[in-house]
C-alpha cells in the first residue's frame, strides 16, 4: 500500500558533528534541535510486488545515483526488518533546495522512515521510527518528535534516538531562514563528520558541551530568550571552529554568509535581538522572537545577498498525510 508522509527540517541548537560509529551514524554527543515548520519534505512510498526495481524520483526528476543508492540501502534495511522482497517506488520532495546545508536529509530520511515502514507493513513507535531514520541520516532522528528535541548519544543502535523536551506549541518563537546561496555543497555533511578526529580541537569541543546542554536545556525550561540564543550561536562557533580547524578544512561559510553574520550581530546592538546558527552550508537560520519577524525580514530583503526567505515556527515531527 502506498503511504506519504511529511517530516520537517531541523535546526541544531546543540549541533550533531562527529559519530562514534559510522555504519549506524552513532554521533559522539548528544544535541538538541527545533522542527521548523516552514522547511520540510513530502514522501511517498509504495512497497509493490508489480515493480521489477525499485524507482526513486526525487524533486520530479530520477535520483542521482548516489542519492537512489543511499535511498535503496535504505529501502533494504526496511525490506529487512519487515520481512519482504517487493520493490518500492518513492517519490520524494522538498519545499526548499536540498544539499545546501538546510537539513534536506533530515526532512528526507524522517520523511522516508515513515512512509516506508507504513508501506512495508511495519508499525514502529516512535523511538524505532527514530532510530530507523537515524540509520538513513543522522539528524533525521530529529525530525520525527514533536517541536523541541533532544538525541541522546547513546552507545548503541537501540540507545540512541531522539525524544521530544517540548511540544511544538510550547514556545511561539520564530526560526527566519535567510538562504544566500542555492548551490549544491561541494562537501557533504556525511563526509565531514569524518574529518573531526583531525581538528585539534574537537577534545576541548567534547569537553565543553555537557555543560553548554545542561545550559540550554535549562535556558528553554526557562523560556529565556536570550540565553538560547546566545548559547545556540555560540554553539555554531563551536562547531564551526571544528570544521575550519579540520584536515582538509571545511569552510561551508560563504563571503555572504558573514556579511549576514556581522549584519545580525550588529542589528543586535541596535534593538534587534535576534541570534544566528548555521549548518553545514552556507545558509542562515535567525532565531527571532515574533514580535520583530517583520522587522527582521524588512532588514533581510534589503540586503542583496539574501536570495530568499523562510519563516517557521517550532512544528511537529513525522506525519502521514
Ligand atoms: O545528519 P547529517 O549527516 O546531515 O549531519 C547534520 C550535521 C549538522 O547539520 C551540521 C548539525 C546538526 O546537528 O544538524
């Protein structure tokens, strides 16, 4: 039977940069993230005895080979755990450009971990759907809990999934994507979490967040603004020091992408409380509260740089729709 589901995008407030284990995408620290609402991928799958092999169209257009790859392992490990042999055909797409550092494998796995399971009969809960998703991408096990989640590490396959802290409508704040660059990274998140290990700094990175997570899951128990913000931008620092400092480095900002970077830090000193986290790309998630998100998308489409703009709000994990 046929089944589609919807998962969001993520942003990482504590980011997921390094695993402990490659083949199940272990990570080496817990993190904690946002669903966004305005940010996320549509999955159909349809596990069907009348198909020969199994069709990925991704965007209204065939996968690349290393995406339908990636999609047909995934597939197998679905066809495993429920038992079949029947070939599927997944039609998968997402509301915003994929591989540019916006979470499009988070959204696509969650999406996908879903609609297959459904379809392959499976009936997981929600930790096992989490966990399958983990398999496909690692942040992926973030998008299927409600709102405010947190992964915990874990050691193993069966430890290690994502939970919600705080439903979706526990804080109405703001998450202003601004994209500056629409282009296909040329370093894959997958490849660089391989990297970390070179980075002389990533055993002070491992040492510091225990507590910068005790951090900021008090600051979100709290509902205070400011400490989220500023412990989620200088947790991207953190992170990004490890990319920069990796061999060979890894510099996903763009000359944009700090222009907008400075721009947030002084809008900042003028009034405009509003705080920046990036991943693996040269693109921008602003934290802003909802009172200034005309204010800050007035400030966004005065620069040239900022191709275009997305507002969410914290959203709901995997549905089948
Ligand atoms: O799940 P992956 O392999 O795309 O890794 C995601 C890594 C970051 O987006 C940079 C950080 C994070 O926690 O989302």
């Amino acid at each position: 039977m046929k089944y589609t589901a919807k998962a969001p995008a993520n942003i990482a407030l504590i980011k997921y940069w390094g695993k402990s284990n490659e083949s199940l995408r272990l990570p080496t620290n817990t993190s904690i993230s946002i669903n966004l609402s305005g940010v996320f991928t549509i999955t159909s799958v349809d596990f069907n005895s009348a198909l020969t092999s199994d069709e990925v169209l991704l965007n209204e257009k065939t996968a690349p080979e290393k995406d339908r790859q990636r999609i047909i392992e995934f597939l197998d490990l679905v066809r495993c755990q429920a038992h079949i042999n029947t070939h599927a055909k997944v039609v998968s797409s997402n509301n915003f450009p994929a591989g540019t550092g916006m979470a499009s494998s988070a959204s696509g796995f969650a999406a996908l971990a879903l609609a297959a399971s459904k379809s392959a009969g499976l009936n997981l809960s929600e930790k096992y759907l989490s966990i399958l998703a983990r398999v496909g991408s690692g942040s992926a096990c973030r998008s299927i809990p409600d709102g405010f989640v947190e992964w915990k590490a874990g050691r193993t396959n069966s430890s290690s999934y994502a939970h919600s802290l705080f439903p979706s409508d526990y804080w109405n704040i703001s998450i202003v994507t601004a994209i500056i660059n629409k282009e296909i990274k040329k370093i894959s998140s997958s490849e660089g979490h391989q990297l970390v290990n070179t980075s002389p700094l990533f055993k002070a990175r491992l040492q510091y967040l225990p507590k910068h997570i005790k951090d900021i899951k008090h600051a979100l128990s709290e509902r205070n603004y400011s400490q989220v913000g500023s412990l989620t931008e200088a947790e991207c620092l953190n992170m990004h020091a490890i990319m920069l400092t990796s061999k060979p480095s890894l510099i996903y900002w763009l000359p944009d992408t700090l222009e907008l970077m400075h721009s947030i830090i002084n809008w900042r000193s003028e009034g405009l409380e509003t705080y920046f986290t990036i991943d693996a790309g040269p693109n921008v998630h602003i934290l802003c509260q909802n009172s200034n998100v005309p204010k800050l998308i007035r400030k966004l489409k005065n620069l040239s740089n900022v191709k275009q703009v997305i507002v969410s709000c914290p959203s709901p994990g995997a549905t089948l729709i």
